[in-house]
C-alpha cells in the first residue's frame, strides 16, 4: 500500500490537505487543474517538501511521519522521480545520466537491467549523446530510463508528458503502458490531462484547489457526481470495463459487453475476448420513460433511476442502475420536472455517443 | 633578454601567484558556497569580511596583515612560536598578500557561477541516491567549472598584479618578496632602471595577454564539456 496523509501550509495562503491509500501497483493518477496540489504530494513522497503533519508510509516503510518525527531524506527513499522538464545532467552523456542513479544503488538491489531499460525506451542509439542535442520527446525517455535504474520502489512521474505536443505524446505512450506492464513497479502519475489519465491509470486521486475531491478505483471514481468540478461539466462521465464480444465488419461495428449488458460501437481494434475501457460522458446519456421507438441511437439500456440531483444552473445530475452499473446521466432540471423522474423509477438511458479510450491489458507482474 | 635579477622577480611572481590561487580556491569555494546557500545569523557581517580588501586600500589591508600576522602580531606571534612559520620578509608572506587581496574577486566569480546552477539538477541527483556532499562533488562542482576557471584567473592576475599590499607586510626584499610590480617600483627608483622597468613591464603585458587567451581557450573547452557550449 501507498499511504499519505498530511497536511501543508504555503506562504501565499494555499494549503493542501490530502489521505489516500491505494495499491502499492500499477498506475495511480493524481488528478486535477494546476494549482490543485498534485506535484506537491509528489513531492512530498519524495521528500523534497515537507508537510507540516502527517504520514507517508510506502509498503510498510514509513518515509515521513511527524508524530514520531522521522522525515526519511531523499536519497534514502528509493523513489524514482521523472520530472516535466527531464533535469537531465548536462555535462553527462546520455549514458552517464542513465548510470548516475545506477551507481550509487545497492548491487544487491538491482533488479532492473541496464540492457532491459534501454531496450524498453529504445535508447540505444542516443547513448553516447549529449543532452541538449536530443529532442524533447528522447530527453523524457533518457529521464524514465535514468530513474528506473536507480533501482527505485516507486516511480513518481510528474506531468512526464506535458511539455511535449501532441506528435512527442503519442511518441511516448506507447513506451508508458509497457512500463506499466511489464515493470512491475508502482507508479504515482501527475496529470491534469484526461486522455493520459484514462489510458494509463488503474486508481485516480481527484484533487481540486488543495482537497482531495475523491481516491479509488480509475472508474469507480471517474462516475461520482461530486468530480464535476474536477472534470467539468463536458467531462463527467461513466468509465466502463468492457469486453469485445463480437465484431460485425459488415457495418465496422463491435459489440461491447459490460456488468449491466451490451454496447454497439465503432469496430475496435481488439479480438473477440479483448478488453477494453468505454467511456460515455453524461451528457450523451438522454432519458425515455418508454422504450424509445424509430430513433437513430442504437445503445438503448434498461435502467432504474438511483439519485436525482440538482444543480445549480439548468442542470441536474442523475445516477441511472443498468444490471450492475452505475451510469451518469445529465438532463435539464425542466426535462427532470417534466418526465417525473425519482429514484426508482424505471427508464430507458439512449447512450448517444461511447469512446473506447484505449487497451486494458491484464496487469502482468513480470519484473526484471 | 632578461637579466638574473629580472628572471628572479618574475619566477617569484609566478610561483607567489600560482600559490596563493592554489591555496585560495578551495575557500573561495568554500565561503561562495556559504554565502549563497546558507543563511544563518551574521552572515552579512562575513559577506562583509569577505569583500572587505576590495574596498580597503591596499596599504591598509597590508597594515592589517602585518597588525594580525606580523612577527608580533595577534597571530603571528604564535605562528612563529608553536609553528616556526615566519611570513614578514618571505615569499609566504607575499603570498599570503596576494590571496587575501585576490579573494574577493574570486568568490565572487565562484558565487555567481553557483547560482547560475540549476538547483532542480541537484534535486534531481539526490531523488537518485546521491548525498549532498555527493551531490556537490557529482553536479554542482562539474557545472560551476567555468566560473571557479574565471576565478582562478582572476586571482592570479590580480596576485601578479599585486603591490600595495605586499610591500607594507612583507617589504620589498630580492628573492623573498620582490615581484613584477615590486621590482617595476624599485628600478624606477635606481638611476639607470628604465630599461629594466621596460622590460619587466612588457613581461607583465605577455603574462596577462597569455593568461586571457588560455583562460577563453579553456573557458570553450569546459563549456562543451559540460553541455553549456
């Protein structure tokens, strides 16, 4: 398990509260605006800030803790920390950036190989290079590479990805999610960008201006009404863990299966047995007291409303029951005034649009 | 070209100035370091101490020396005795001069070149396992380079340059603590030393013309070293 828990005070007024504890596997996300706090609780486990009380206890080993006054120094931690902007050593090769953590770590605690790092990020050609002549989308990767063979416990990634367009992004994912799952190591992942967020994490710390909004299972948390302010209202949405159960070329559709029953979507590239993750926003989910008859939308799913929400401005947010799904829908405070709607009562969710964000490959526990 | 009296002064210059760097440097770093990491009370009396000679007259920082280091100086009394280490009439002593009036510059060369070092590196470092003496030795030493070179040349060129200092401590003796500048000061004062003032005055326009080629020379070479080219 990950622990932390504290609380800090910046000259300036911000403080930032946060407890969370999550799996000390795969891929936790600290999510939210800037400003919210993310690179500082980050920090903190790394302990480059410290807290003003509170608890950091990874795997059993406590880091910081204020009660019984124990404050772990950095180095002493064994947490790989890749930073936004690389911090590679300028008047070190690429290699010698690489092998900086790898020296100074315990022989024997090195289980991840040199030769299996460079492999991993395709580095082998940039080896005998100098910093400032690789491109920023290589930079990251020679900064991944340079703190996994420090040998760490726990990587800490700070919005890796964020000064990097669009082109260098796509260029780095791909090398994420193998990290993720073939490293075996647990990460903590900064970013206030939706998109990384859903194709890479497991479980999602939401913060916002300073508090912890909500901690736990990527889709569990990525449902609850109270992330709006988080993600916004374009944003909040339902994330599905979802099976391929059939392809049909003819129209370039796939069948999706969830707890709760099917979805059609555009043909995903995923065999028969696949999983992957759907997303539906609320505000593509419309609400029928009937089973809707000649419309377009062909994701029509039984529901039961839960909850019933209103918010401020004309909308209210409502929690519809499919089989064993809970799924976010947004409508008008007219529309909900107008169709009656209360907790349970049986309606039809016309899903309008899904997006399947990406592969959900099964966590492999392959270390090095 | 020179004659056996003129080569004295300039080796004793070379070797007066070459030591007082040596021995100067790793303070300079030292004190540099202090003064832009650290903060504690009385600082800014030390960064006054520091920069002190700067602004002192010469002569008066030589007076100075020769109160507190002299043969009955505060310390120098003791030097003597428990050391045997005399620095009144002695190459020492015009070192000893010549690195007290030198060093302001010099840290401040270092100091800046310091806090020209991106701390975010040194973060960097110590999240991979490096100590902070680690650290220093590791990143911050290897990316100041070229302000402890520019230092370095500073200080030798105002040791070689010194004067003022020098003959209030330590006199103006053949061999012991006659440099350039000293023997410049001297033959102008003997009937027939101008061409020896000459000479000695083109000696110190090579020296220092040479030192500002090798110090740009290295100063390039560090820089690509080090990734700042």
């Amino acid at each position: 398990m990950i622990e932390v828990e504290f609380r800090l005070a910046r000259p300036g007024g911000f403080t930032l509260e946060c407890g969370f504890a999550v799996p000390a596997r795969g891929v936790t996300a600290l999510f939210g605006r800037s400003g919210a706090g993310k690179t500082t609780i980050i920090q903190a486990v790394a302990g480059v800030v410290r807290p003003d009380a509170g608890r950091i206890v990874v795997d059993g080993e406590v880091f910081f803790d204020s009660a019984r006054g124990i404050d772990v120094p950095i180095e002493a931690r064994r947490v790989g920390y890749v930073f936004q902007d690389s911090r590679l050593f300028p008047h070190l090769k690429v290699e010698g950036n690489l092998r900086y953590g790898e020296r100074r770590s315990r022989a024997a605690e090195r289980r991840i190989g040199f030769d299996a790092v460079v492999d991993l990020l395709g580095i082998g050609p940039l080896l005998a290079r100098r910093p400032h002549t690789l491109s920023g989308g290589e930079r990251q990767r020679v900064a991944i590479g340079r703190a996994l063979l420090a040998q760490p416990r726990l990587l800490l990634m700070d919005e890796p990805l964020a000064a990097l367009d669009g082109a260098r992004k796509a260029e780095i994912l791909p090398y994420l999610e193998r990290l993720r799952d073939t490293m075996g190591l647990p990460i903590l992942y900064v970013s206030h960008a939706l998109d990384e967020v859903l194709r890479l994490a497991d479980t999602l710390v939401a913060l916002r201006e300073g508090r912890q909004v909500a901690a736990g299972p990527l889709a569990q948390v990525m449902s609850r009404p109270d992330m709006l302010p988080v993600l916004g209202r374009f944003d909040l949405g339902t994330l599905l863990d979802c099976e391929v159960v059939r392809h049909d070329a003819a129209y370039g559709l796939s069948t999706l299966a969830f707890s709760g029953g099917e979805l059609r979507v555009p043909q995903v590239e995923r065999a028969v047995g696949g999983k992957v993750r759907a997303r539906v926003r609320a505000r593509d989910v419309a609400i029928a007291l009937a089973k809707p008859e000649g419309v377009s939308v062909s994701n029509l799913l039984p529901a039961v409303v839960e909850e019933v929400r209103a918010q401020e401005g004309p909308y209210a947010d409502i929690a519809l029951r499919v089989g064993e799904t809970q799924l976010a829908a947004m409508v008008t405070r007219e529309s909900v005034e107008r169709l009656g709607l209360r907790p349970g009562l049986p309606v039809w969710a016309m899903v309008k649009s899904v997006a399947v964000e990406g592969s959900r490959p099964e966590f492999l526990d392959a270390g090095l | 070209m020179l004659t056996p009296e003129e080569w004295t002064a300039v080796a004793l210059s070379l070797r007066v100035a070459f030591w007082a760097t040596f021995w100067s440097l790793p303070v300079a770093v030292l004190t540099a370091f202090v003064l832009a990491r650290s903060r504690f009370a009385g600082k800014s009396l030390l960064d006054g101490l520091v920069y002190l000679p700067l602004v002192l007259p010469k002569v008066v920082v030589g007076y100075l020396l020769l109160l507190t280091l002299g043969g009955r100086g505060l310390i120098g009394q003791y030097l003597d005795a428990w050391f045997g280490i005399k620095l009144i009439f002695t190459t020492a002593g015009a070192t000893v001069a010549a690195a007290v009036v030198s060093f302001p510059l010099t840290v401040n060369a270092i100091r800046l070149a310091l806090e020209a070092v991106d701390r975010g590196l040194e973060t960097a470092a110590r999240t991979l396992g490096a100590s902070r003496l680690d650290v220093f030795f590791s990143v911050t030493l290897p990316l100041m380079l070229p302000g402890i070179l520019s230092g370095a040349l500073l200080a030798i060129a105002s040791a070689l340059g010194e004067f003022g200092a020098t003959i209030t401590f330590v006199s103006n003796v053949e061999g012991q603590t006659r440099t350039i500048p000293l023997a410049i000061y001297s033959a102008t004062h003997m009937p027939d030393g101008d061409a020896m003032a000459l000479r000695l005055t083109l000696v110190s326009v090579v020296l220092a013309l040479g030192s500002l080629l090798l110090a740009s020379l290295c100063d390039r070479r560090i820089r690509v070293m080090i990734g700042r080219a």
